[in-house]
C-alpha cells in the first residue's frame, strides 16, 4: 500500500546536523608518513602518529593503550576510554603490530604511547 503523505515533513531535527571533516586522500597520506621520519618530535609521537593512522583511533585512545589490551592481534579497548563508552575490539594489521612492537622496546612501563597531557589528566 503506498504512503499518502511524508508523515515526519516539517518535524524539527533533535540535533543540529554535523559536517565531518575531511579525510586524506592517498597521496596525503603517504606524504604525513614520510614527513614523521625528520619531523622534529619524539619517535614515541610519530609511532603514536602512525599507529592512530592505521587503526583510525582517537589520540586519548591510542595514549591509554597498555600491553594487557592487546589479545594477538586484536586491541580490546576498554569502555572508560572509548568516544561511545562501550568496550570494543580493534583489529590490528600487521603494520599496526609492527608499530606496537617498536613501541614496546622503548621502555615505557604501563602505556605504550604515554601523553602526560591525556594520561594526566585524571583519565588515568
């Protein structure tokens, strides 16, 4: 049976609609990549850099990340630090893997990318 009229037509949206910002085209991705080798910055950041590129995390996300997180090659994450405040499982590829490994030979005792400025800040 067809629908006489829109019933929702001229109903008032409960939020105000968010554009998103824009995302990186390849060549942008692999020109941030390359800029991390002589950018002046710890090799902690520019790990912490290339990690949320290519699991698509959130910074205070990938700042909470311990070594107890990590399942093989999944990333469980839990609630308390997740945009949504639901536990979730991340997939990691092996470039991801490879970045944790680097990460995790550079002596950092609870998280593997450390911000004082997230870790810090009472999220701890």
């Amino acid at each position: 049976m067809p629908i006489a009229a829109n019933r929702t037509l001229g109903v008032q949206s409960p939020s105000k609609e968010r554009q998103k910002d824009r995302v990186l085209n390849d060549e942008e991705i692999v020109l941030f990549w390359k800029c991390l080798d002589p950018a002046a910055m710890s090799l902690m950041t520019k790990l912490a850099l290339r990690f949320m590129l290519v699991t698509g995390q959130r910074l205070g996300e990938v700042c909470h990340l311990t070594r107890e997180q990590i399942d093989g090659n999944w990333w469980i994450m839990p609630a308390e630090f997740a945009k949504n405040g639901r536990a979730h499982r991340v997939a990691l590829s092996p470039l991801a893997m490879s970045i944790l490994n680097e990460a995790q030979f550079m002596g950092i005792e609870r998280y593997l990318f450390p911000s004082l400025r997230v870790t810090e800040e009472g999220r701890d």
